[in-house]
C-alpha cells in the first residue's frame, strides 16, 4: 500500500468541480443541506460533504455515505460479499473522519466517488500530520488501528498535499463487489 503515490496508476485524480454534465443538490436529512452535492460525470458519480460549522460528524459521514451507497446500487445488498463490500467502505469513511478529528484538528470534507470497478473516499483537513499504520500493531491493544485498518480494507490509500495550502486529503480505494 502506497502512502505517498497522490493517485492510483491510471486514475488522473479528482473530477474538476463544475465538470460538464455534472448536476448538484442539497442532501436532505443531513443537517448540512448547503454542504452536500451530488455530481456525475459520465460513468464515475460523486458526492460531496463540507462540515463547516457541523458537529458529530462521524455519524454525519457515515450517513452520507450510506445514502450514496443506496443511490449507487451498494445497498441494499442482495449477497454477503456486496454486504461485506458496503460495510467495509462505511468503516473506512468513519477511520479516516475519525482520524482527522484526532489528529488534524477535524474533517474539511468528505469526497466520495464511484464507477463501475472502484469507490473512491477522500478526507480533507487542514493537518500537518502523515497518517501512517503503527508498527508494530498490537492487535490486543487499544486504540491506534484506524490506518492499518484501512490498508487491509482498501486497494490502495495515500496522502494528497498541495503546495502551498495548509492540510491535505487523505484517500482510500476500495473494489466494488462483483
């Protein structure tokens, strides 16, 4: 698993925000209406959360990625393997919000974007920290397994820095079930 690779091999990043075709709207029932939006572009659609000025915002995360795994198709599943697959992708947004709220003086946004083979989560925040797996893991202790825990879950995951900006995004990529 790549920390420092800012994109997978062949994925060109993230869709520029007003890309043709692409439609927005509020979320309902998030209590972040002006914060959510919901974009697609072609095959590849997406969804974004700001949690400017929100609170709890673990929970809000994952409701909002449940809410985009419904309108994708992830759920409700129809087998234990699409099951497994939804769940580990609400696990891996609750890791990397949570991680930001620990380590990175909370979550800017939540990026989430499917096609028809991967889903891609990105978690900004205005953090200095390089999130990492501890070595060696203790899997008896507790706390400290959010990171490894998304590397054994996800394709592949990494840190996003811009020059000159404060923070970065953290990504995760996770296999749609088949």
């Amino acid at each position: 698993m790549s920390t420092t690779r800012p994109y997978s091999p062949g994925d060109r990043g993230p869709e520029p925000s007003g890309a043709s075709g692409a439609s927005e709207g509020g979320v309902p029932g998030t209590g972040a209406s002006a914060g959510g939006a919901a974009v697609s572009s072609g095959a590849r659609q997406v969804r974004r959360l700001t949690f400017e000025g929100e609170s709890g915002v673990v929970p809000l995360a994952r409701d909002f990625a449940r809410q985009a795994l419904y309108a994708w198709g992830w759920l409700p599943a129809a087998t234990a393997d699409q099951r497994a697959a939804a769940e580990d992708v609400l696990l891996v947004v609750s890791e990397l919000v949570t991680n930001a709220c620990l380590h990175a003086e909370g979550p800017d946004e939540l990026w989430i974007a499917c096609d028809n083979k991967v889903i891609r989560i990105e978690v900004s925040d205005r953090g200095t920290g390089q999130p990492a797996p501890r070595t060696p893991h203790r899997a008896g202790r507790p706390g400290g397994h959010g990171m490894f825990i998304v590397q054994r879950l996800c394709l592949d995951w990494g840190v996003v820095r811009t020059p000159g900006v404060a923070g970065k995004k953290v990504w995760a990529e996770l296999g749609a079930p088949a």
